[in-house]
C-alpha cells in the first residue's frame, strides 16, 4: 500500500471552497469526500475580515484551519494591497490566529480559496511546520517567495478568473510552493463564480444536461494515493492483491461513472450538431452585459466596472478626510503650544510644511475619484466601439452548409469513437475485477507475491481501433481565424480607449503616494521634536504625542491601500492586451450565447475534461503496472497502455470539433 495523507488535497479544496463559506457552527460534523470533519472551533463575520474555521479529521485525528476567502467590501482595502510591497494586517493577523491555534490544537494543514489561499499561503510561508493546500488562491504581495517550498500546494482551475488576471498581469511569481492547473471547469459566465470557489448551490444546465461544477468532481486522482495526479511519477507500489483489489473497485465504481457521464456530455453535443444543423448560429443575445461580468473579475476592472464596489473604494477614500483634518487639527493645537519655539528649532522646516501635504491630500483624493469615473466611462465606450469588433463576419451565415456538413461528418466519427473508447475501458474495469477475483482464489498458503505470480492473463477481448476523422482535419479552419482576427481589433480598440484613462489614474494615485509620505515624514519629524520636550504641570505635551501617533499610523494605511490601487492600475495599464487574452475563453464562448453552438463548445469541453482526467489516472495504472514479471499484471499493463493510446486520439478529436477555448 501507498502512504496517504492524513488529509487529502482533494478534501482540503473542498473545505476551503465550499465548507467555510457555509460558517459552519462548531461541533458541527461535515461529510466531506466519505470522510467526517469536526468544526472544532469558528470565527466568523469578524470587524476585520478574517474569517476561518478550524476542523478535525475524525479518522485520523488531524487538525486542519481553513482561512474563508473574499467576503466583499470589508475586504476591499486588503485585496487592493496584495499587488503592493508589504503584508498588510490582515495577513500579519492570519500568521498571529495561526500560532494562537496552533499552540491549542497542534494545527498540520492551512488552506483557503480566493484571499484565504493567500492567507494560508502567507501562514505557511512564515512558518516550518505546516502543510497550505490552496484553491484558486490570491497572489501575496510583491516579494520573494519560494517555489520550491515542497509544504505549499496551489491548485488553479483553467478559467478562473482571478487566476485569469493575475496571470495576465504578470503576477505568476507571487505564488510560492508549486503550482497546478487543473481542467475542470467550463468557460462560462454563468460559471464564472463557481470556477473560482469551485462549488455552487445552483445548478448549471446546458440542454437539459446538468453540467457538474464542483472542483473536485473530475478531478485526476490517484486510483492508490488518493492524491490529485499532475503529470509527476510517485514512488512505486507493491503490486499485491490488496493493490489490485483496490483498482478493481476504483474502476468499477468511480471510473465507470467518470465514463459514462462523459459519454453522455457527447451524445448530447453529437444530438445539437446532427438535429440542429444550420441552425447552431440562432443567436439571440449581445456580449454588452458578459463584456461587464467578464472585466469585472480582473484586478481593478472589478472597480472600474461595478458600482458597488466603485462606492466601496469612494468610501474607503472618503476616510481620508477626517485623518487628514485630524492630523491638521493636531498641528493647528502645536502652533498654539508656549513650547512652540523650542519646537521650531528642531523641525521648523516639517511644521511649515506637513499643513500643506495635510490639505492637498483631501483634493487628490476628489481628483482620483473623478478619474476613475472617466475610467467607467471608458468602459461604457469599449462597449460601444470596441465589442462590435468581436462579432465580425459572425452572422447567421457564419455555419454555411459546407461547414454544417463538414461538423456533422466529424461528430459522427466522434460519436463512434467516443463509444469504442467507453467500451475499452470499461473492459478493463472487467479484466481488473478478474484478476482480483482469481487472486481471491489463489492458494492461502501462497505468500502475495507469489499469488500474483501464479495468476494467468485475463481473457482475451476485441481490439479497439478508432476510426480516423477525415473531416475538420484543421478544426474550426477558417472560422478559427476569423475569431483570431476579431478578437485583435477588439484588444487594440479597447487598450486605446482604457490605457489613457488609467494612465491618468496612475499619475493621481503616485501624486497621492507622495503626498502621504511628505506627510507622514514631516509629522515623524514633529514627533521627534516632542521627544525633546516636556511641559510641567500638565498632560498637552502627553496628548498631542498621542494624537501624532495616530495620526501617523492613519496615514500609514491610507498609503498602504493607495499604493494597492496604485500598482494595481500601473500593471493593468500595461498589461491591458495580455490581460484581455487570458479571458479569451470567456469572451470567445460569450459570442455564442443563447446558440446551439455554445451548448456544443460547452458540452465538448466538460467532456474533455473528464476523458483527460481519465487519461492521467491511466497513465498513472501503467506506471505502476510497469516492469511486474507476473503475467496477469504484465497483460494488464499493455491493455491500460493501448486505453491511453486511444483517449489521446479522442482528446485531440473532441478539439477538433470545436473553437479553441
């Protein structure tokens, strides 16, 4: 057998994208993956954000503590940072509840999805002896982080949004440990939230067909380990009875599901291309409303495209005033002081200034929010001129009857294939069991080794050959390169009509910053003049060190969220075109919304999804059937390898019979 972990990765996901949303109360039990977690312990809808639950494995007696990700307004100010330089409190907080609960239950797991993988990523980074598991997770603020950090494990799905952003943004690095993408999701933006937490409570039809939208559903797990497989060799197994028995059942019950809802993805897909013919193209919808689901989701689209959280950032701003105000009125009580001059000796030079810094801060700040308002209208402007571009030459001529013909030529080969493949390894599944059985069989004097060894091959069966489609042998051909060629003008259209608006807020955003800093220096140097006085008789000189203090401190956090923005903005706007890439999928799918062919591209790509785990979990068997004397595994290892032959030529003919997503 195979060591497990006390707590699988695939758990972990589910905890952190499903379970610490829910708040669940403590001495509350949850099912997850056939396994019972106990809440030990909750913190829920704190002032601060920082939300988190910790559980127990009731099986193996394991603590785990699941950071709750994005919650909303409250954490606003911390997502806007994370581009920035330093940990804000929220993370620094996250380390300090991690130790508290750590010295109390021996904490062995951290994870979280969204800012909560940023913050068990945070904690794991800061501290040698816990293991962060992550879904989707935030990027930690600029720095150096290790990526070979082997305690650190990220798991990304291919269309999630932050992900999405972040990537095209050029934040990649800011994830420390290893980091997996996983295919298991759709691009869709009915799906666009689930992809990132990776569970719903809706459920998402697509034809009548119930597209499945948890992130462990179809994953690639190990058949011995339990473990989501990504592509690199584990230690080999003994491959005993006990081993073989275990494949036997996994076959037949998971495998054996896995396979038949993809089979039914694609008969699905195969019935819209065969019924529905010339009229895959009925289009009946626009991409204004997508286009603003789609942007909202990036780093600072998410401000520039919604009102509310447009309301949330002028909030947050608005409190500039009064800790500017505050901190002048503390200088306006130091003019008034009889230790004036003293004072002025020390630091005549920052008293002068620090009331000026204090007052242009306040107009900045209505100056930011102005230019953020030409920014949305920007936006309302993409709309108009740029999204037109997208839909190009793509009318309801764009599937001529050579095309219509053409797909349906394809999907019946597919169809057929699709079928033979099912079949092959489903027949494995049958030919495992039968080992399994035979060695149930075998002589009870035997040791496991040698009841292997004396097991003969499984019968013989059909071989399966897929046939060679003749059709789409370039895809989606022509069509490709007419959704390539709109989507450029879209890129160059939109960048030239964002990039000087955010241009312009960046260049407020860094008058901010200074602004800030000169304050805040002037007032340390008020503060250390104060350290060289003191009025008898009376508390003035005590209080007005106070207030400094935390005026100081207010400042420090109002620059903090400003650089955020700041280097948020800076790195959109020049990113801006690799940005609008990385959500291709979405923008290219939104196209054909309310279409017969968006249920097509959508159906064959679940469907891939799931013949692609299957394909990994085979690669998998093989390897660790490889190099065994014993006939019967000998004879089982050639037929997984003749699976993965043929799942890789229906992966790449279910690509064919689609535009590229």
């Amino acid at each position: 057998m195979t060591t497990k972990l006390k707590t699988p990765d695939v758990d972990l996901i589910e905890l952190s994208g499903k379970w610490v949303y829910k708040h669940p109360n403590e001495g509350r039990e949850l099912t997850v993956n056939n396994t019972i977690y106990k809440v030990k312990e909750g913190e829920y809808n704190t002032a601060s954000g920082l939300d988190y639950m910790v559980v127990e494995n009731t099986q193996t007696g394991e603590l785990s503590m699941v950071f709750e990700g994005t919650q909303g307004g409250k954490d606003i100010v911390t997502d806007g940072t994370l581009p920035g330089s330093i940990p804000n409190t929220q993370l620094k907080a996250a380390n300090e509840a991690y130790k508290k609960e750590n010295k109390k239950y021996g904490i062995k797991n951290v994870s979280g999805n969204s800012l909560g993988g940023g913050l068990a990523n945070y904690v794991a980074s800061n501290n040698e002896d816990v293991r962060s598991v992550t879904y989707n997770p935030a990027i930690l603020p600029e720095g150096d982080y290790d990526k070979n950090n082997p305690r650190i494990t990220n798991y990304v799905s291919e269309y999630d949004p932050l992900t999405l952003g972040e990537r095209g943004m050029g934040y990649g690095d800011r994830l420390p440990g290893e980091t997996y993408i996983l295919q298991n999701n759709v691009p869709w933006m009915q799906t666009i939230i689930s992809n990132h937490v990776g569970y719903s409570e809706d459920t998402i039809h697509v034809n009548g067909k119930e597209i499945t939208i948890e992130a462990d559903a179809h994953l690639p797990v190990g058949v011995w380990s339990g473990q989501v497989l990504t592509g690199q060799k584990g230690k080999k197994i003994d491959m005993n009875p006990e081993n073989i028995r275990i494949l036997a059942n996994s076959l037949r019950t998971r495998m054996t599901e896995e396979m038949n809802t993809g089979q039914l993805y694609l008969d699905t897909a195969v019935d819209e291309v065969n019924k529905e013919g010339g009229n895959l193209d009925n289009r009946t919808t626009t991409l204004q409303k997508s286009f603003d689901d789609l942007l909202r989701e990036g780093e600072f689209g998410e401000i520039v495209t919604s009102l509310a959280n447009y309301s949330e950032l002028r909030d947050q701003l608005e409190k500039t005033n009064p800790v500017c105000m505050g901190a002048f009125d503390v200088v306006q009580k130091v003019r008034t002081l009889p230790i004036l001059g003293e004072i002025l000796d020390v630091v005549s030079g920052s008293f002068l200034r620090v009331g000026d810094f204090l007052l242009d801060i306040p107009l900045l700040v209505v100056d930011l929010l102005f230019r953020i308002e030409e920014a949305m209208d920007q936006i309302s402007k993409i709309k108009l001129q740029a999204v037109p571009e997208l839909f190009e030459g793509i009318d309801n001529q764009f599937f001529n009857d050579a095309m219509v013909a053409e797909l349906k030529e394809h999907y019946t080969v597919l169809d057929a294939n699709k079928d033979t493949v099912v079949k092959q390894v489903l027949t494995f599944s049958s030919q495992v069991t039968y080992v399994s059985n035979e060695l149930k069989k075998a002589d009870k004097l035997l040791t496991a080794t040698q009841k292997v060894q004396s097991v003969g091959s499984p019968p013989a069966t059909q071989s399966y050959v897929l046939e060679e489609s003749k059709a789409l042998k370039d895809g989606m051909g022509k069509k490709q390169t007419m959704l390539d060629k709109n989507f450029k003008a879209f890129s160059t259209k939109t960048t030239e009509l964002l990039v000087p608006a955010l241009d312009a807020i960046h260049s407020v955003t860094n008058q901010l910053v200074e602004a800030i800093k000169s304050a805040i220096k002037c007032l340390k140097e008020l503060q250390a003049g104060f350290s060289l006085v003191h009025i008898p008789f009376t508390d003035i000189d005590k209080d007005v060190r106070e207030k400094l203090k935390d005026s100081i401190k207010g400042l420090q956090e109002m620059k903090l969220m400003i650089q955020g923005v700041d280097s948020a903005v800076k790195d959109m706007e020049s990113n801006l075109p690799n940005v609008l890439t990385a959500y291709r999928p979405y923008i290219d799918t939104a196209l054909f919304e309310g279409t017969k062919f968006h249920d097509v591209i959508l159906l064959n790509k679940e469907a891939y999804n799931i013949f692609n785990s299957a394909e990994m979990v085979f690669e998998d068997i093989k390897y660790q059937l490889g190099d065994n004397k014993s006939a019967a595994i000998s004879a089982l290892d050639k037929l997984a390898e003749k699976a993965i032959k043929n799942l890789k030529i229906l992966l790449k003919q279910i690509e064919r019979g689609s535009i590229n997503v």
